[in-house]
C-alpha cells in the first residue's frame, strides 16, 4: 500500500525539452519512428529563436514585435522611386 500523499510524493522532474531532443536525436534516422519524428519537429520548432518563450512570461502574451526598418521604403527601393522612373528622370 502507498502511504506516500500529494505533499511528500518525490516531485517529477521538470520537463527539460533541449533534454528530450537530444535523446530523440541520439537515435539513428533509420530507426526513429513516426511519432519520434513528430516529437522532433515539435521540439525544433518550439525551440527555434523567434518561438522561445522568456523566463517568467505565460504563452502567448509574447512581446510585440518590432516595427519594420524605415531604412528602404515600402517599394523596396531607397528614395520611394522605382527603377522605371529614376531612369526617367535621368535621362
């Protein structure tokens, strides 16, 4: 019989998932079953730079992102003008 309660049972250790990933990728591709490819996946892309989620923050309620570069204009094109009328007004 478990005489163990909620409060003295051994906590589960937190879930490290750069832990798991690397367990999932110790194995060799040929072996490695759809569901571990699934995990793989899930795991790469929830670990990916712009996916990570800061220490302390709940998920998602991720910081805005920041405005576009002014440093071309929208066109794509420094000075707004597209090539077709910059060679315009040159000649």
């Amino acid at each position: 019989m478990n005489t163990e309660t909620p409060e003295t049972a051994p906590a589960a250790p937190p879930f490290d998932p750069r832990r798991r990933l690397r367990e999932l990728l110790s194995i060799p591709e040929r072996d490695r079953t759809d569901a571990q490819w699934d995990e793989i996946n899930e795991l790469e892309i929830q670990l990916a730079p712009g996916n990570r989620i800061a220490p302390g923050s709940t998920p998602g309620s991720a910081p805005p992102r920041p405005y576009p570069s002014k440093k071309f204009s929208a066109k794509g094109d420094k000075g707004g003008k597209n090539r077709r009328q910059r060679k315009q007004q040159q000649s």
